[in-house]
C-alpha cells in the first residue's frame, strides 16, 4: 500500500479513507452495534454514513489526520477505523485525540489496543506531539480498559456532542 499510508503495526495497515470507500464505511457505521456508544443518532442511514466518511476526508485536509481506515496487511481484510482527530477542547492549542471505531469481527483481538499503539507513535514522531487526549462513552468499559492499558490519565469529564453525554476523558504524555 503506497502514498496514502499512514502507519503500520505487527498486523495493521493505516491508510488514508477514499471517496471510494462506502461500502467499507457502510460495513463499519451502517452496523448499530459499532455506532452505539459513539452516536446518539443509534443506527446511522446510509446517507449519515457516507456524511461521516466525506467528514474524515474532510478532517484529513483540514487538519492532517483522520481516524484511518484499518486493514490486516496478511490477509488484507478491512478492520475498522484509528487514528488522530483535533481536540476540540483546548481552544487556540493544537492538541489531538486518539481514537479506534473497528466492524464487530474483529473485536476481541487485541486490534483497538494495537491501533491506538501506532496512532500514539505516528502523533509522537510524524506530529511531534508532546501529549495526546482521548475520551469514551461512560458506559464503554472496553475503551477504558484501552486507554488504562496504554497509560492514558484520566483528566476529567468532558461533553461530547456527538452522544450528549459528560466522557470520562484522559491525556497521555510523550
Ligand atoms: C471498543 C472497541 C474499539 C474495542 O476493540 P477491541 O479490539 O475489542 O479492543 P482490545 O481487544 O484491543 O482491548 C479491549 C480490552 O477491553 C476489555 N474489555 C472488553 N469488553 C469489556 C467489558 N465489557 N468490561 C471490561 N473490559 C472489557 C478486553 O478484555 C480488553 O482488555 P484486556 O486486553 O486486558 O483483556 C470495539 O469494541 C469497537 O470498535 N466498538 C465500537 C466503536 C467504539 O465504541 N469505539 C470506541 C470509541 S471511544
């Protein structure tokens, strides 16, 4: 995979969401069970997913990074979405957030865990960052679990729009 790639660990490619990539992003947030604890809308229609996947493009040109589209490198298989978005919480900073959304087969392998890996790597030596936000949905004990294995403190809660809900939100230094 060349030009778009972004990052690359053990099992997972990192590359750049294509206009083309609809019916992988249907497969991703076209299933409830992925949306649930990330969209207050619950189920999202086909025409709110396609608007998610111009969203990350979108964020790609405007702010560098996107949550990338995730696929095996030994079989090729389509994983999910990881990666960087801004954190919009500290007005006139340029600071950003880690973040994993992966379609319900690959769950339970250890992949968001790995993702979040290469996406911290990518902000500490392509961004230069020094630190890295990151939140969840107060009920997902999977991505707590996540973050407190990857070192993240927790900071304090934090409203999402997207959900309308206070997120348990923590930060990881360098
Ligand atoms: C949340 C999500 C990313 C987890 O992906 P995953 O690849 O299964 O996660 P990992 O295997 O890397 O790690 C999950 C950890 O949480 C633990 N876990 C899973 N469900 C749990 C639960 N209900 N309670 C407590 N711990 C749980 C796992 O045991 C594992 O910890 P361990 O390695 O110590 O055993 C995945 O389920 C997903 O994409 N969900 C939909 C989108 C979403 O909610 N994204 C998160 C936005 S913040």
């Amino acid at each position: 995979m060349t030009g778009t790639e972004k990052f690359r660990t053990e099992r997972l490619v990192a590359r750049s969401w294509r206009i083309e990539d609809l019916l992988l992003a249907l497969e991703l947030w076209g299933d409830p069970a992925v949306t649930a604890l990330i969209d207050a809308r619950g189920k999202l229609t086909a025409e709110q997913v396609e608007e998610r996947l111009h969203a990350e493009i979108e964020r790609e040109r405007s702010s560098g990074v996107q949550y990338w589209a995730l696929f095996d490198h030994r079989n090729g298989d389509f994983v999910g979405c990881g990666g960087l978005r801004p954190w919009i919480y500290t007005p006139g900073e340029r600071n950003f957030e880690v973040g994993f959304h992966l379609v319900k087969r690959s769950w339970g392998k250890g992949l968001a865990t790995e993702a979040a890996r290469g996406a911290l790597d990518y902000a500490w030596q392509k961004l230069r960052l020094s630190k890295v936000y990151a939140g969840h949905h107060p009920d997902n004990r999977a991505s707590q679990r996540i973050l407190e294995k990857l070192g993240f403190e927790f900071v304090g809660d934090v409203f999402y729009e997207p959900t309308g809900l206070m997120h348990p939100s923590y930060c990881k230094t360098a």
